[in-house]
C-alpha cells in the first residue's frame, strides 16, 4: 500500500494544520494506523495512533491539541493540529501496518 501525506506548512504559534493521509487501497481499513514525526536530530516519535474502530491515543505532549480521526471509505487519515506549538515542528509521516508515507514538513514559527 502506498501512503501520502498532505497538508503540511509553515504556520505561527498557536495556528492550527489539518494533515491528511490518503491511502492507495483499502487495506488500512483493516489496521490500526498512527502519525508518527521526526524532529531534526532527534528519533522518530509517535505522535498518536487510531484503530479499526476509532479509538484513539496520543502521547502526552500532544493531548488536548491534537485530534486523529480516519475515514475508512476513503481510506483516508487525518490529523487535526491545533494551538501549535515551535517545539511541534517536524516532518510527519502515517503508518499502516508496515508501510510508511514519505512525510510532510511542519514547521511552526513567528
């Protein structure tokens, strides 16, 4: 399955990003899929993750501010960003089962 990332961008603290992660088949309807990010230096991390059926779990940095949902009939994932913050700016990759998308850069800057 190949994966692509969208909606990343420059925005200023406090802004808000919306990242989509369209996928090529139907496959990740039956994964539990998650967004992981990379900072520069530092390792990937994951940043949330959402199963079949919609539950979700973020790591603590990021709750209250960021919301994963998926929408399985078009095989699509999203990852609403809000009350960004300087320390948020990484690339962002989706993953479903072992494949990953090619990442899409957020940066958060005045």
């Amino acid at each position: 399955v190949q994966l692509v990332e969208s909606g990343g961008g420059l925005v200023q603290p406090g802004g808000s990003l919306r990242l989509s992660c369209a996928a090529s088949g139907s496959i990740c309807s039956i994964y539990v899929m998650g967004w992981y990010r990379q900072a520069p230096g530092k390792q990937r991390e994951l940043v949330g993750s959402i199963t079949i059926g919609g539950s979700t779990n973020y790591r603590d940095s990021v709750k209250g501010r960021f919301t994963i949902s998926r929408d399985n009939a078009k095989n699509t994932m999203y990852l609403q960003m809000n009350s960004l913050k300087p320390e948020d700016t990484a690339v962002y990759y989706c993953m479903c089962g072992s494949s990953w998308g090619q990442g899409t850069q957020v940066t958060i800057s005045s």
